[in-house]
C-alpha cells in the first residue's frame, strides 16, 4: 500500500489498479495539504480517470418529482421539508407525477427522480389521512405505486431516493425501478448531537444508513449513495466516509456511482450562516476520492459549483448527475440546473464528450434487469448498444 508525505503530494506515486489505491491515511494527509499542492494532485486523480473512462462525461437527463415535502426528520441545512400546513407542503397526486412526466417525455428526459421526505407518517397524522385518501398504508407504499405507473405507463426510467427502508422495501422497489439511492452524508454519529447538522433527525443516524446500503448489496441493486461535505465533519471523518463506502462496494460491487456533494448554506435554516466548502476544498476531497475509488464512477452536481462548474472535472468526476431541462432541483431550489447546451459546451472546451446515460450506468445494467421482466423490457428499449441513454444527449 503506498504511503504519502503531507508535505509532497507532487510525490505520489500513482495507483496502477484497484488493489493498489490510496489508503484511508493517505486520504487524511492529502485533504489536509495546502492549495499550492493541489495541482498534482488533481493531476494525479485527472490521470485515474483517464484510466478509467476515457473521453467521456456522461449525465442523466431528469425530470425532479418531489413526492412528498413532509418529513420527520429536522435537518439543519435543509429548505425541501414541510411541517403539515407549512406553505410549500404538498404531497402530489399520480395526475401530478405523471403531468410531469409527460412534460419530460416531451423534452427527451430519460428518469423521473423521486425525492421524498423520511415516513412522514410516523409523525404527522395529516400524511396519514392524506394516504388513506389515496388508497395506501405508507409513503413507501405510494412511492412503488408511482415508480410502477411511470414504469408501466411512460418511457422514463424511476429512480426513487426514499430514505430508509427495509431489505423488503428494497426488494420491492427494485422490481419498478432500474436504481435507487441513498446518501450516506457522513459517518459520523457526532453530527447527531445537539446544535449539530442532523440534531433531531433520526433517519440521518449512520449506522442505520449503512445498513440499507449494504442490504441493497446483497440484493445486488444498483445503488447511489455519497457524501455531503462541510456539515461540520472532521478530515478524519469525511474520509471514513468515503472508506466506508468503498469498502461496501468491494463487498457487494453494487454502488454505481458515488457523489461528493458540497454544502450550500440557506437561508432560515439552523445553518444558515455555517461556512460553505471552498473551491479548493471541493477539489481536493473529489480528487481524494477518485484516488481512493479508481474504478468508480464519480459525480459532483454541476448547479452547486456555478458559475465555475466546469472546474469540478479537474478533480476527476466522470458524471455530472441528473440535470434537468424541466424541473428545478428541488432540495436546492436557488441553484439552477445549467442549460444542457452549456453543460456540453464547458464538458467538451475541457476535452470530453457529454453523452446522455439512463439512471442505471451501463456497467450496472445485469444487476437492474435481473429484478424483474417488466424491468428488463425497458431497459432494452431504452439503451443503446453501448447500454447509454438510446436518445442522442
């Protein structure tokens, strides 16, 4: 295993293959080194990803359905949850979703992303009623419903983030939709504490988290999952993190693809005057985890980083994530997605080209269409030879 002076990291020496990569201590050393190293540094992670997939960018062209805004949990940095009579609380009806998704068939969108609050249920008896006038027992329950009616009913792909689950729920889930995610954020308890980022909320608990990754592992779903930097983690625990994440897909090689998301403060929220990650420190933990993942897939949201996004490929990213023609992102609605015309135009003036994937990377198709026959016919319908997104980007 290579080692690492803090002081020289223009002295790495480079991995050749997956079982020669980065270890968790020269993680630490590196995303503590200073601004002037960091050139070799992301020269060194550019070069990686050269090995890796050369030449291309690719991205998933989205439409946001933001099934429910309620949520029981009480994130300190988050504007997407509503209380029950909060302005902005709503949950969606299927005429809504798939309004939406008929807006996104329209402009070539090849995913609907369903975004949700954690089982709202549990807490508000208002999502209840509001369940029970739709014909379901649980949130879960409405969101396999909907991914089962976009699936049936459309010629977009679901991708539902729901927030914990079962190894049932997941088995489920995995039958009307080709991939699913969950971000780890951190693997830090700590942050569960009073006054920190996830004070008050209990579906943020790591080890709970862990848990639904792995068992999608074991199903062998292809899985999304990563980390969100500058919530108030130490160096040491952002790259136990990544570690953790890694070492989850050694075991089970069915994380397809990892996102490094940077923190943005909001307004009216408990962190709202929390300093934000800066360019350089976005850089540098890309380009760690690209030397501590080489064979990954590797995506940090463009809309973040504006106006200087295109920077974010210096630190070895292969995928920009879901950007949406239609649809705002609605965790962070003051940060616009790109044009896609832009987005290609930055992607190729850096020497890639932009191509268009569906919501499962093509790598990861066999385990996707192993759920379900239902899902195996659309997948077929809706890849290209080289399993990307049949549509041209």
């Amino acid at each position: 295993m290579h080692t690492f002076s803090q002081s020289a990291p223009s002295r790495l020496a480079e991995p050749a293959t997956a079982t020669e990569r980065l270890s968790g201590e020269g993680a630490r050393q590196l995303l503590s080194s200073s601004d002037e190293e960091l050139p070799s540094l992301l020269a060194s992670a550019q070069q990686l990803r050269r090995r890796f997939k050369p030449g291309v960018v690719t991205y998933s062209r989205k439409v946001f359905i933001p099934l429910t805004s309620l949520c029981r949990d009480y994130c300190g940095y988050c504007t997407f949850r509503r209380d029950p009579g909060q302005p902005g609380a709503h949950t969606m009806t299927p005429d809504e979703v798939m309004e939406v998704v008929r807006a996104g068939e329209r402009m070539g969108c090849t995913e609907a992303l369903f975004s949700l609050g954690d089982k709202p249920e549990l807490l508000f008896p208002e999502m209840r009623d509001t369940l029970r006038h739709l014909g379901y027992k649980s949130t879960l329950q409405y969101l396999e419903a909907m991914c089962e009616k976009v699936l049936r009913e459309s010629t977009l792909l679901p991708h539902p983030n729901p927030g914990l689950m079962s190894a049932e729920w997941l088995q489920r889930l995995a039958r009307v939709s080709p991939s699913m995610g969950l971000m780890l954020e951190t693997t830090s308890s700590r942050l569960l504490g009073r006054g920190a980022a996830h004070d008050n909320a209990p579906d943020k608990d790591p080890v709970k988290r862990l848990r639904v990754i792995e068992d999608a592992g074991r199903q062998k779903i292809p899985f999304t999952t990563g980390i969100l930097i500058g919530i108030g983690e130490t160096i040491e625990e952002r790259v136990d993190t990544l570690l953790a994440i890694r070492d989850l897909h050694d075991k089970y090689g069915h994380i397809q693809e990892v996102i490094v998301q940077n923190f943005r403060a909001k307004p009216a929220t408990p962190m709202a005057h929390w300093p934000e990650p800066d360019r350089a420190d976005m850089l540098r933990t890309l380009a760690v985890a690209r030397l501590l993942m080489p064979e990954m897939n590797l995506q940090a949201p463009p809309n973040l980083s504006d106006p200087h996004y295109a920077d974010l490929l210096d630190g070895g990213i292969n995928d920009w994530g879901g950007v949406s023609p239609l649809t705002p992102d609605f965790i962070n609605p003051e940060r616009p997605w790109p044009h896609l015309e832009d987005l290609r135009k930055r992607t190729e003036a850096k020497g890639f080209q932009l191509k268009q994937r569906l919501p499962v990377y093509p790598e990861f198709m066999a385990q996707a269409t192993a759920h379900s026959d239902q899902l195996a016919q659309r997948l077929d319908v809706a890849r290209d030879s080289e399993g990307y997104a049949r549509r041209a980007a």
